[in-house]
C-alpha cells in the first residue's frame, strides 16, 4: 500500500471513530441504554433514586401529620380517662394490622428467640404510649410533640445495651444537647407543674427503647406488620382491665374524635412504612419532625396554645440536632 492510500486509510479510520464517540455522546444526553451519570452510576438508576427519596420524605411527611392528627384529636376528646383513650388508638391499629397479615399471607408465628425482644417492644412501646397519652391532656401540643421526638436520641442510647452499637462523637453530642433542649421544655424548676413534661420525656424514652427492640427484631427478619399487631394486641390486653374498671360513657363527639384518632395513627403507621420502604432512615428521617410543628400549629389555631419562650429555645436545640445529625449520617 502507497503512502497516500495509508494517509486515505488512517482518516477514515479517524472518522469513524469520532462518528462513534458523538454517537455514544448523543444517546448518553438523550437517556437511552447504558446511560451513565458521576461516579459510574447509570442516569436511570440514579433518577430512580431521587424519585424514590422525593416519596420517601411526602410519605414520612404524610406520616407526621397522621401522629400529629392523633395528638390533636386525644386533647380535643376531652376528660376522657387515658386507658380508653389508648384502647382506641390501639384497636384500630390492631385490625389494620391484622388484615394487612392477612392480605400477604405472613404467619402469626413468632420464634422463640424473638418472643422475648417482641415482649420487651410491647411493654416499652404501651408505656410510652399511656404516657404520651397522659401528657398531652395537661400540656400543649407542641411541647408533648417535642418531648415524644427525643425517642430517635433515646434510641442512641438504648443501642448501647440493647444491640451492643458502639456510638459515633456525633450521635454522643447530639444526644446530650438534644436532652438540654428537653431541659428547656420540661421546665425542671416548676416543681409539681413539670410533672406532665417529665412523664411525656419518660414516655419519649420509652418509644426510643420500644424503637431499638423493633431494629433488633427487624435485623432478625421479623416482619413489621407482625410487630405491630403483636404490639397493639398487647396494648389492648393489658389497657382492657382499666378501661372496664374505669369505663366512662362517651358522647357521639367524644366516640367520633378517638375514631378520629385511631384512624390518623393508622395512617401514620402506614406512611412511615412506607417511607422506610421507600429510601434509608438516614436521608428522610428529619423530615419525622415535622410532626412537631404541625401539633403546635394545631395547638395555636384551635386551642390558642403559644409555646413560651424556653420551649422554642428547646425546639430550635432539638432540631438544630437532629438536622445535625441528618447531614453527618
């Protein structure tokens, strides 16, 4: 071969391959197969990914205003005592629970090893929930919302003894100054009138220890559903006693409000399954605290409750934490 047909030959050569790599340009921009974004990652995958993350926080977003609804509509029920109060919430839970097990075919069974943790999630979780209950009866809806939100910072701590987690600088700061903006909320110096905010921090407490059973549960594939049947059926047997010991009759408002009530903790329970479902703890679990700001916004619109002015420096602490801890995980 001449040296010009060589010369002929290495352009064509050289053509082609810039024809390939703007054709591979082309389909990359325009998303067809084996699109590929930073990092290696395909562009379908990662588009799926923020897809995902976007319904993960509407639905812990969803599940925030479910609770919230719950708080609002046990204050709004009245003089009610707090047993009959709970009895609801948990009946209702228990049904959806039990269709829900009964709709995917998962077994009532639980494994002996399990059935320990499952009782010790079943008398954390009730106890925190009277308590919850309790509180929200003397405080404002806020302030009961902020105080049941230190359970993610209890739960921290609860992993030390109950799943044997070592925790990071980060978690051990954020946990102390979370419990000083707790300090400013429960007001210690008030002496009997701080009782309500104790026992709603103690019932905070109990939810995060409740919370590190249903992880420990969790990593032994116990289904979640399960738990919270096994959790609700328990509440009922042990809250039944003193509901037919303490029975009051209930007007058709005060019966619809604790209706009201089961069905918003239903659908709270249900969203926040599906957010975890959805994206990891990790990246949507601060948006759990909005639950806090649409009770005080409840609080304010309907009861005419203003938060003063240790609460909110509690508030601003607590999140100020918890967004924190968000952005280091």
């Amino acid at each position: 071969m001449d040296e010009a047909a060589l010369r002929r030959s290495k352009r064509k050569i050289g053509e082609a391959t810039r024809n390939e790599k703007a054709t591979d340009r082309r389909v990359t921009r325009k998303g067809y197969l084996g699109d590929m974004g930073e990092k290696g990652t395909p562009l379908h995958e990662k588009g799926k990914g923020r897809e995902n993350r976007l319904k993960g926080i509407l639905a812990i977003i969803l599940s925030a205003a479910g609770f919230a609804g719950m708080g609002f509509f046990v204050k709004l029920s009245g003089k009610v005592p707090v047993m009959e109060k709970a009895m609801f919430r948990n009946a209702v839970a228990a049904l959806i629970a039990f269709f829900i097990m009964r709709r995917d075919g998962a077994s009532f069974f639980v494994e002996k090893d399990n059935r320990f943790p499952l009782f010790l999630r079943c008398l954390f979780g009730t106890t925190g929930l009277v308590c919850n209950f309790w509180a929200i009866g003397y405080l404002k809806l806020g302030d009961a919302s902020i105080l049941q939100k230190m359970a993610p910072f209890f739960a921290i701590v609860m992993s030390i003894f109950i799943l044997k987690e070592k925790p990071s600088i980060v978690a051990i700061v954020s946990v102390l100054i979370a419990l000083l903006g707790a300090a400013f909320v429960v007001k210690p110096g008030q002496g009997v009138l701080g009782l309500p905010a104790l026992v709603g921090l103690f019932g905070g407490f109990c939810a995060g220890t409740a919370y590190t059973f249903v992880r420990k549960l969790g990593m032994r594939g116990v289904d979640g559903a399960q738990i919270v049947f096994y959790f609700s059926f328990f509440s009922l047997i042990v809250i039944l006693p003193f509901c037919v010991l303490h029975f009051v009759s209930l007007t058709m408002m005060q019966f619809l409000y604790l209706l009201c009530a089961g069905v918003s903790a239903a659908v709270g329970q249900i969203f926040v399954t599906k957010a975890y479902s959805y994206a990891p703890a990790k990246e949507i679990s601060v948006f759990d605290y909005s639950q806090v700001i649409f009770s005080a916004l409840l609080g304010f619109i309907v009861f005419r409750e203003v938060p003063d002015i240790y609460s909110f420096i509690g508030y601003i602490l607590i999140f100020t934490m918890a967004i924190w801890k968000w952005k280091k995980d």
